[in-house]
C-alpha cells in the first residue's frame, strides 16, 4: 500500500513516520510529476489552507489533484488538509469542495487557539488531540458523517472515501487513527476506478 502525502508546505514528515510505523509505504508530493506515481491514498496535512491552496495552483498540481479525489482516491485531510476538502469554508476560500462540510477556519481564535485534549473518535477510541490555529466543522451535510465532537464542535468526519480531523493525530505517538485512514484505503481500493498510474492525464 503506498501513500502520498502532499508536501509543498507545514507538517507532511510527521504523517510519513506515523505511516512507516504501521508499515505502509509513503512519498512525497513536490510537484506535478510526483501525481504520476501510483498511490493508493493521499494525505493532506497541516499548514496554512490558502498559501497550500496558491501553491497547487502555481505549480499546476489542483485540478489533477481535485480529480483524483472526486474520483474515490481515499483521501485523509489534517487541519488545513480538512479546510482544503471542505465544500464551504467560513473565513477563507473554498479549494477542492469535495467534502460536504462547512468549516470555521481559525475557529478557536488565532493566538489563543492551541491546546491538547482528549476525546473519543467513532471507529477509533479514546484518542489525545492537538489543535493549533485549528478550524471546526460547523456543519454537516449530505453524506458526511461526525466522528469526534469536542466542546459540542464536530472535530473529524468522514464521507465515504474521504476523512477528516481538525486536530494532528500525526503530532502524538497513536498511530490508531492512521490505521484507520488505512483500512478505509483497503475497503475503497476495490472500489477505486482512476487509472493505476497517472499517465493517461
Ligand atoms: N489555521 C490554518 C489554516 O487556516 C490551519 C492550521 C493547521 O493546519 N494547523 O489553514
């Protein structure tokens, strides 16, 4: 199984250690060639949503991207990552819109908006969860389903190949919510139709 995770910016090599942890092969995703490479699974991380979202852009790497993921490619978005998939974002724009959620960027505040805390993930456990500058998902419509409430705020969801946490489950050292993300690349892979290796684009 390997996984591509997008790097252009914010925290992508944690996500990679968590990965090789479970024993799941991973690589980076720099630049548009890097799309070309088979994967089974992408992850999105941490950073800042709009300087990752200017970068796609810039280095011609959206639209691939955008259709690999509305075309059921299993799909694991961290904080920035979960803004970038939203469908509405309060307080900036949306990018891939392929998840159908409304989220609250900066939705703690942005100075004070960093803290650890635990809470229980649906289909996970009891589980710490570090939040920085992070956002909330404010609502959820059509498929998506919560997973984790935190202070009455939806915190991760899921809608079918696609998941999503506002917290960095790749800051601690539980590697359960990863495993997860896998199984859900297992269980999707059947169902998967792009083609294997990105070159017919
Ligand atoms: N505040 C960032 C944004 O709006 C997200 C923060 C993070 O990914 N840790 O994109």
């Amino acid at each position: 199984m390997r996984i591509g995770i997008l790097a252009l910016q914010g925290a992508f090599a944690e996500h990679r250690t968590i990965l090789h942890k479970l024993g799941a092969e991973s690589f980076e995703i720099r630049q548009k060639r890097d799309l070309d490479r088979s994967m089974d699974g992408l992850i999105l991380p941490g950073g800042e949503s709009t300087v990752m979202g200017k970068l796609l852009q810039d280095l011609d790497c959206f639209a691939m991207l955008h259709e690999m993921i509305s075309g059921g490619l299993p799909t694991f978005g961290t904080c920035a990552g979960l803004i970038l998939l939203a469908r509405f974002v309060e307080g900036g724009e949306t990018q891939f819109g392929t998840m159908d959620i409304t989220v609250r960027r900066n939705a703690y505040g942005r100075q004070l908006g960093s803290f650890a805390t635990t809470g229980e993930m649906e289909g996970v456990g009891e589980i710490s969860m570090v939040f920085i500058r992070a956002p909330y998902i404010e609502k959820i419509h059509g498929n998506a389903k919560p997973l984790a409430v935190v202070d009455g705020h939806i915190v991760a969801a899921r809608q079918d190949h696609q998941l999503v946490t506002a917290f960095h489950p790749e800051l601690t050292a539980d590697t359960r919510v990863h495993a997860y993300f896998l199984e859900m690349v297992k269980t999707h892979a059947a169902k998967y139709d792009f083609p294997e290796n990105g070159t017919t684009h």
